[in-house]
C-alpha cells in the first residue's frame, strides 16, 4: 500500500478497513458503514530541517490531512481506554498468592472500583 491509501471490505453490518498514513491500520467497526465517511484533520506536525550535519530549530506547520471518520472516531474515544487502563495498573489489589481465585477477584476489585 502507497501512504493515505484506503481498503475497505463490507459484509452485512460489519466494515473492514485498512488505511495506511504512517503504518497500516485494520479496523472492524459496525459504526460506520459507508465508503465516503472523510474528515479533513488539521495537525501540527514538526519539520527538522539539516544543515551540514546539524539539526535546526524545528517549526511547527499545520498539516491537513483526510482521515477515514472510522480512524477519527477511534482516536477521539480512545483516550478513555488508555486513562482506565493507567489506573487500573497503578491501583492494583494484586497480592502474591498461589490461589488463582483470589488474583482472579482482587483483579476485577480493581476494574470496577477505578
């Protein structure tokens, strides 16, 4: 796949996707079910330009870029997930025991308290 490159498979209700910007990305959603769902996204990205070796200043230009509302979605969602999952693995109940029940509870102790 070329960079900004879009594959997308349809079956019943579910959406298959692949897109490429950096790396490729593979999604499954049954949110989003059609094709031309686009949102042009603006994002400073930084430019190092070198000059005989050395790297200068950076500068900060604004770069627009068409993402699949699939990927937007998840991005804007997906903070939600990552901070639950911080504190769920800095206030764990965890205790080193051998009994499998008992890490087993203290582990989802922890997921609905935080």
């Amino acid at each position: 796949m070329k960079q900004v490159d879009l594959a997308v498979k349809f079956c019943n209700e579910m959406t298959a996707m692949c897109w490429k910007d950096k790396r490729q990305v593979y999604m499954l959603t049954n949110m989003h079910s059609s094709r031309n769902e686009f949102i042009i996204d603006e994002r400073k990205r930084f430019f190092f330009f070198k000059f005989d070796g050395d790297v200068s200043e950076c500068e900060k230009d604004k770069l627009s870029t068409t993402k699949p509302k699939i990927v937007v979605d998840y991005n804007k969602h997906m903070e939600y997930v990552d901070l639950g999952d911080r504190m769920a693995s800095t206030y764990t109940f965890a205790r080193r025991t051998r009994k499998w029940t008992k890490k087993n509870y203290s582990l989802v102790a922890s997921i609905l308290l935080f």
